[in-house]
C-alpha cells in the first residue's frame, strides 16, 4: 500500500517527504508536520485488510493531527476512502461523509489561491474532487463526493459505525443514567410507573423517500409514538428505535433522519436512549416512547360518561389534504404538505388535559371519527360530534379547490395522522383557548354525526 509521497518522489517510495518537514520513511508512528515545507501528494490509497496493523487510536491521524487545528473534524472526511469501516473510530470521534474542506490560505504562504481549475469553494467543475488546503496542501486533490450525493453507504461505514454516527446526532436526555452504546438503556422513574407505547412505519406505506426527506421522516416517526405518551396524560421521556435498512442506503440520510428523530424529542421533552440496527430491503422504523406520569393517574379510553362535552386540541384534516396534493402532485398550500411530512402533536395538551380533569383521551392518527369511536366503545357510551363546530380552515379549503371541489370536511372528518389530541371533560369545565369543544358524550352507542351515523366518519385501516 502506498499513502504518500513528495511530488518528484518515486512511486515505490512507502512515506518520502523532505527531512525537514520531521516525517521519513517509518515514522508512521507520528504526526505529519508539515511546516513549512512542500506538503505530501497523495497519489493511491487502499482498502485495509483485517490484519494490517496500520492505524489505530491516536495514531497517525487523529484530531488536530496533520491538520488545521481551526477545523477540529476535518481530518475525518476523508476516513471511508481508506476503507476504514465497521467499528473504527479515532479518539472517540465519528467517522464523517466526505467533504469538501474551505482551503485555509494563510496556512500556505507559497500559494495565495487555488491551483488553476478549483473554484474557491474547493470544488472543481465537475464537482468530483475537492482542494483539501488543511490535510495535503496547496495543489493536493483527492476523488470526493459533491455534497449531497451521499455516496458513502451504510454498508461502507458498517454497523458499529454506523451507530457511532447516528449516536452522535442524538444527545442524551437528563432522565437518561445510561444510554446509547451499552447493552440496554437505563432511564430514571421518578413515578415508578412508566407509560409505553410502539409503532411501526414501513416504506411505501407510511413515507415515501421521494415525498418527504430523511429529517422530516425521522420527525414523524418521533411524533406518531411520542403523541401516543401525551394521550395518556403523561409528560414524555425517552425513545428507543430500531431501524432496518437497505445497504445502499447513504450514510447522510440515515444522519439526518436521527437528526428528526433528536428534534421532535427535544419539542417533546424527550431523547432517544438506545435502539437497533438492521439491514433491510426497505426502510423500516420500530419506534417505542416511554413517559412519565408524574404521580398523576393515567388518562384512558374509558372514562367518557354521559354529559361529558368532547374537545379536540390540535388541527385536523391538514396531513390527509397534504397527503392529497402530494399524490396529484401539487405542492401548495405548503403548510398542508409540511404537516403530512412531519406533524407536530400538542404534547403538553395532554398534562394539561389530565390537570383539567379529563375523563379519557385518544391522539388522533386514523381519523376524528374513527378514534372517537375507540373512546365510545371502551367507555360503553355513544359521541354526537357537531359538524358546525369544526369549520374547514382555509388552507383545507384551499386544498380542496385545487383538487376538483373535494369537501374539505372530509378530511376533517375521517383523516388521520394530524396526531392531535381528543379528550373529554366533565360537564362544564373551563378549557382553555386551544381545547375546542366539537360534541358531547350520550347514552347512545358508537359515534353519530349531527345526532345521525354517517360513513363519513370512517376513517384509516391497515387490512381493509
């Protein structure tokens, strides 16, 4: 295996760099140090094999080795074309894509711009090599992936990499004692009750990559299990996901879809605490959330009894009208779209609601008039929903306008994955602003619309 040499130097040459930049042949035990001097030429690099004992912890490269001290992780980009993979990691610090690094001029006095043919972002026209000023020097290319291309797999960083990776998107949480990287999570219970929920999402059925992004993904697949923990009148905690995976996949994406994950569990209160990792032919998400009571007693299905008025926290109807657009192709109105792609639940509605006395509580993923009719049939009770108290907004009606006239009602009605909250509350309760009162609980039996049943409000199901 040839790293480097000196330009001029012959090729056979293992490490020949002029001895006074304090690096010859041998010393691979050290640090580069440039100086001064003409940098090295990188001129073939190959994939280690398992027993080459070439680099490890702290050798050779590392932070703020051989590198600009100014740019602590730039020396890892260039990690994967060494085919370092699986669970190699240089002083704790994660194996990064590739990059194109912003050449630090000042470092080089013997040249005060790019060699001719890279522009000064260090990408050349072709936008497939890269001017690494920190790590090779003025006149250094090396083969790189344009920035967004995400040419590095999961397959090339490996498993464990890939967990470092991932890890290294999602911070640790206060209720966290131990997290990710052991054999399982440890997370305090102040209550000594612990609220737990799971849902799955599958590609194709519950995202489609050319729909919506990895961190808008990730986002969602946070909210469906975190909205879940509110319902339940619970304050949320923690997640612990499995995700499996095509080997294909690049490494960004997945980077970025814990990025979603990090951000709707930091809105929520919460971190992810541990998980698993698998391959796949398609993508898949097995997200579990726990949550803390906080010595209150939970908020059931069960508990709606006659006269109970029913309120509804959060929007409805706006990820099904998403949804909508998305498959005719449309994009606007835009806020409908973003909700499909990544809702955002009320989660403090539902501590709140469990304060205000609530008497059951649902988040509604399949549909209003479906999920209502879990709370009725749990509870033994019958739900008269008023359709004049849940007026379309004008973005559903909008939405509906551009798509031939639909009612926009219906999505109101019978759309799911909006995750907002559904509660009822003892008769005359003082809700607040955002808690809309749309019906009241009877003596009837499942959930009628203006006092009749109607198929309107059916609303999602896996198998039919």
């Amino acid at each position: 295996m040839k790293v480097c040499r000196k330009p001029g130097a012959a090729a056979d040459s293992l490490l020949d760099v002029d001895d006074g930049a304090g690096q010859g042949p041998g010393d691979a035990g050290y640090p580069l140090d440039l100086g001064d001097h003409e940098p090295p030429e990188v001129i073939n690099i190959g994939r280690f094999c398992p027993d080459d004992h070439v680099i490890g912890a702290g050798d050779i490269v590392g932070l703020r080795h051989a590198v600009d001290g100014r740019n602590p992780d730039g020396d890892l980009g260039g990690f994967p074309y060494l085919g370092l993979n699986e669970d190699v990691r240089l002083h704790h610090a994660v194996l990064q894509g590739p990059r194109c690094l912003q050449p630090e001029w000042p470092r080089y006095p013997k040249a005060k711009s790019p060699p001719s043919g890279m522009s000064p972002s260090g990408m050349s026209p072709s936008g497939m090599e890269c001017f690494v000023g920190p790590l090779g020097g003025v006149g250094h290319r090396v083969p790189t992936v344009p920035i967004g291309e995400g040419r590095i797999t999961v397959a090339d960083l490996g498993e464990f990499g890939l967990i470092a990776a991932l890890a290294a998107r999602m911070p640790q949480g206060p209720g966290t004692v131990i997290g990710i990287g052991d054999d399982a999570a440890v997370l305090a219970a102040p209550d000594s009750r612990v609220v737990a929920t799971m849902d799955l999402l599958v590609e194709g059925r519950h995202f489609r990559r050319d729909w919506s992004g990895p961190v808008d993904i990730g986002g969602k697949a946070a909210a469906r299990s975190l909205a879940d923990i509110a319902a339940m009148g619970a304050a949320p905690t923690a997640l612990i996901v499995g995700l499996a995976v095509p080997s294909d996949l690049p490494v960004v994406w997945a980077e970025d879809l814990a990025t979603g994950l990090a951000q709707e569990c930091a809105r929520a209160g919460a971190s992810v605490a541990g998980g698993d990792i698998a391959e796949a032919a398609t993508i898949v998400l097995a997200v579990t959330a726990l949550g803390d009571l906080a010595g209150a007693a939970p908020v059931t299905r069960a508990g709606a009894r006659p006269g109970d008025l029913v309120a509804v926290a959060g929007s409805l109807g706006h990820s099904a009208a998403g949804l909508a657009l998305l498959r005719a192709g449309l994009a606007e109105p835009a806020s409908l779209v973003a909700v499909h792609r990544w809702p955002r639940p009320p989660y403090d509605a539902g501590p709140e609601a469990a304060r205000l006395g609530a008497t059951s509580m649902i988040d509604i993923s399949d549909g209003l008039g479906q999920d209502l009719g879990h709370v009725a049939a749990a509870s033994g009770a019958g739900i008269d929903i008023e359709s004049a108290r849940l007026e379309p907004d004008q973005a559903l009606r909008a939405a509906a306008a551009a798509l031939g006239g639909l009612d926009s009602l219906d999505w109101v009605l019978a759309g799911g994955e909006d995750h907002a909250l559904a509660a009822t509350f003892p008769p005359g309760t003082d809700l607040p602003e955002r808690w809309v009162v749309i019906g009241q609980v009877d003596e009837g039996s499942g959930v009628r619309l203006d006092s009749r049943p109607s198929g309107r409000l059916s609303g999602w199901n896996h198998f039919r």
